[in-house]
C-alpha cells in the first residue's frame, strides 16, 4: 500500500479534498507575484498582507458553514460594516468598548437568527432573503450616521484607543494581533465541524436536508445555527477593521460578501451543499489577500482588480458546478 505524505494526510479529511489543490494554487500565485516583483517578499509586506488577510479569512469561514449546508449568505458584507458602524457609535457615545462590542455582537447574531429564520422556518429562498437584508442593513449602517464617517479618533479616552490601536495592529511575537484572533476562531471551528454531532448534522442537511429530516436532525435549526453562527462571524470581522482604521466608515465591509464565497469555493467548499471545511475556507481566504496585495503591488487599477476577481469567482463557481455534476455522474 502506498504511503501517504504528512500534507497529503492533513488534506485527507472529509470536505478537504480541494484544499490541497487550493494550497498549491496559493504557493504558485505567491511565487508568481514575488517573481513580477520581489517587494512581495519583503517583511513589512508580509506584515501588511497578515494584516489584511484576517477579515477575508473570518468572512471565509463564516461563509463555508453557510454553504455546506446549501445556503448562501448575501448579507455578510453588509453586516460586517453594520457592526463596524454599531460599534463606533457606541464607543464616540460614551459607551465602554467591552460593553460596545459585546454588543455589537448580540445585534449580528440576532442578524444571523433573522436570516435563519427566513431561510429555515419561511422557506424563503436563501438567495432572496439574504440579498433583502444586504439592502436592509446597507441602509441602517448609512442611517446611523447620515452616511458619514464616524471616527474614534479624539471621541473616546486615550486608554480605549491606545488598546484599540494595539489590538488592530500590534504584534505579539512578531505575529500581527488579529491572525490570533482568526488562527482561535479557525481552530474553535473546525472542531466544531469536524468533531462534534452539530458538524456532521451540517453536512448531513448539505447533502440532502430530507433525508437528514428523516434520520431526525432538526434541519431548521441546523439552518438557524448556521446562519447565526455566520453572523458571529461578520460581527468579528467588524470588529477586526475598526481596530485596524479606528473609524467606521459607510462603505465598510462592501463587496465583502462575493469575496467570501470565492475564498470558501476556492477552497474545495461547494456550493451544492455537503462538501467543504474551515482550513479550506481559510487557504482560499489567503488566496483572495495574496491577489489584492499582488495586485495591488504591481500597480493594478482597483476597478480592473474589481474585474479580475469578478471574472475569477465566476470561473470558480463554475469549475464547482462542473466537479458536482462530474460526482453525481460517478
């Protein structure tokens, strides 16, 4: 019998199959851009790319739980920057920050709760009731301050802003702040999908919601879950970008939700339902930073960037659809 290599091993788990593929895709794009242009390679750029990288993973992985039951969540971009916004005002208010981001984040789940409860107990179409909130909480977030950028800058104490600063972009160990923050939250989560009778209930309504309604999951609370678990994690990312601007601003978090899916179908998460996992979602997150930095690198216009990734989630979703029709074929 031949001998699996460790990596290969590591990739060997139900759902993860694609993540291996994903994780050489990001090596050779890595190279690729390094080798166009070596600043790439540089420590302050890997800095900045660490950095950056921690909102897609979070919105990455939120999304994934999302999509291997089925479903697809529209709404997160939007989400995220209601929680950037909900927070900042909050703090400039008087509030302490503990307190405003807590929360914060009870808002985002009940966001989550809502969606579910659209989605699993109205039986609204997942991508209609959720592209009706993107609209909804877009428009709350341009309410809560008339669509103007509100900054913390000079509006709370110097103690809350000097932590605020540290935990958006300090280092301990040399490691930026946030990666702890996704590298916890990446960790909580793949246990919870992989080694708990919530994960395989995930995966069983992916793969068929009648037949796990049947063998006696609740398929609508799974839905619910799932949805408010998603919402937890916009909330995070929320909170990640305001640490990291300290200022909320309207358009915060915009596009966030395509960006999302890209990274979790890019790594071997498929929208059919049933098929996927956290570290994939987390290796095509990576994919989705080291494209923007690249890019950004190598002086490409943002709205060919926005094209460019447009192009590349199409062919993704695609490649996806194609391996579904290939495996039920089979």
């Amino acid at each position: 019998m031949k001998k699996q290599s460790p990596l290969k091993r590591i990739f060997a788990i139900r759902g993860m199959g694609g993540a291996l593929t994903a994780f050489a895709g990001l090596i050779i794009i890595y190279i690729a851009f390094g080798i166009i242009n070596p600043a790439v390679f540089s420590g302050q750029n890997v800095m900045n790319l660490l950095r950056s990288m921690s909102k897609y993973l979070i919105i990455g992985i939120g999304q994934s739980y999302v999509l291997i039951t089925g479903n697809i969540d529209l709404s997160i971009g939007s989400v995220v920057g209601m929680s950037a916004m909900i927070a900042a005002t909050l703090m400039t208010m008087g509030v302490n920050p503990v307190v405003a981001i807590l929360i914060t984040f009870v808002c985002c789940m009940i966001i989550g709760v809502l969606n579910g409860i659209l989605v699993g107990k109205w039986k609204l179409p997942p991508f209609i009731a959720t592209l009706g909130g993107q609209w909804i909480y877009r428009g709350v977030l341009k309410l809560l301050n008339n669509g103007a950028t509100i900054s913390l800058r000079g509006n709370i104490s110097k103690e809350a802003m000097k932590a605020m600063q540290f935990l958006g972009n300090g280092k301990v160990l040399g490691i930026p702040v946030p990666v702890y923050f996704v590298a916890v939250a990446a960790a909580l989560l793949t246990f919870l999908l992989k080694k708990t009778t919530f994960g395989r209930s995930v995966y069983a309504v992916g793969s068929n919601a009648e037949t796990a309604r049947m063998s006696g999951i609740n398929v609508q609370r799974i839905k619910l879950l799932v949805f408010t678990l998603t919402g937890a994690m916009a909330g995070l990312a929320g909170m990640i970008m305001i640490t990291r601007m300290t200022s909320a601003q309207v358009n915060c978090g915009e596009g966030y939700e395509f960006e999302g899916i890209f990274a979790a179908v890019v790594g071997g998460v498929s929208m059919a339902g049933g098929e996927g996992s956290v570290l994939g979602a987390v290796v095509g997150a990576l994919i989705v930073a080291v494209l923007r930095n690249g890019l950004n690198l190598n002086g490409v216009n943002s709205f060919w960037q926005q094209v460019i990734l447009g192009v590349l989630i199409v062919l993704v979703v695609y490649a996806d659809s194609l391996r579904t029709k290939k495996k039920r074929a089979e």
